[in-house]
C-alpha cells in the first residue's frame, strides 16, 4: 500500500511550504488585525473570526524577514491545534497536494542545529521541493517565547492605529 500525504501548500516568498489539510480549518483575506502588547514581532495580534477570537502569526516574520508587509493577495490559514484556531499570514494559498510517502525526505541535520526544528520534511512534488511543517512546533508556546526583537514595532504599529483612527 502506497501512502500519500494530503497536504495544503502555500508560499512564504519564493518558497512553498505545505500543513497536512487535516489542520487546516479554513483559508480567509487578511482582517483588519488587534494588535496585542508585548507580543513578539511576528505575532500580528488577533481577529474575530465569527466570534471566535483567533491568535495571527506572520510566518515571513517567523522564518525571519523583518521587513514584511501585508499586500491584497496574501491570506491567513486558519488552521486547529490542540484544539484552538491559529492563523498563520502566508503570501498565498496555492494548492491542495497530495505526496507519495516514499517521496518525503527527512530534513536536513542543519535544520535541526538552525532551530529550525518546525520543519518535518522536504516533499518532492513534479521536480520542485515542498517544505513540510510541523504545527505542534510551529506553534509551540515555546517558540513564542523566543523574541528576537523588541516590541517597538508593535507598538509604533498600535500607534500609527490609534492615530489614524482619530
């Protein structure tokens, strides 16, 4: 028996990274975000999403790009783990996959030693690579934990809200 992995992909700038669909809740047009005090830069804040209150993470900003903005196109995962919605801000939702178990690779050692350890495998779909990932360390309340700058942002960005708003 050949199993597959049925798998949602989605790009975060020039790449393509898949969740397995069964975490994927629903696929939504950025909100209007809340932001939220003393979060790390790449938690974005929350949104309301039919009454439920869903924490948003930037994943350019969680894989490093400093400089992201929001443009139309991008969209958020809305994803289930452990229970609780999260969205995830991606650049685009591109397709459904499905992979042959036989073509996903372990992750490279380096990934491991980088802290890079959401990433569960390298899928190989029609001669290009798919970045698979692990929600549970993805989302880990672990990983938030660990800024890697400060708050200014958030609050400059708070600011700019409130100042608009008047």
């Amino acid at each position: 028996m050949n199993r597959e992995l049925h798998i949602v992909g989605f790009r975060v700038g020039r790449e393509t990274y898949g969740v397995p669909i069964t975490s994927l809740h629903e696929i939504v047009r950025v909100p209007e975000i809340t932001v939220v005090p003393d979060a790390p830069d790449y938690l974005e804040g929350v949104i309301n999403l039919r009454g439920k209150i869903v924490s948003v993470m930037d994943l350019r900003k969680r894989f490093g790009d400093k400089l992201a903005t929001l443009k139309k196109q991008n969209r958020i995962l809305v994803v289930e783990h452990s229970g609780k919605l999260a969205g995830l801000i991606v650049d685009s939702a591109t397709e459904v996959l499905k992979i042959a178990a036989a073509d996903v690779e372990p992750p490279p050692a380096a990934f491991q030693e980088g802290g890079l350890n959401c990433v569960t495998g390298l899928g190989k779909v029609r001669g290009r690579l798919i970045v698979l990932l692990d929600m549970t360390r993805l989302l880990a309340p672990a990983s938030l934990l660990q800024t890697n700058g400060s708050t200014e942002g958030k609050t400059a960005k708070a600011d700019a809200r409130g100042a608009s708003a008047r």
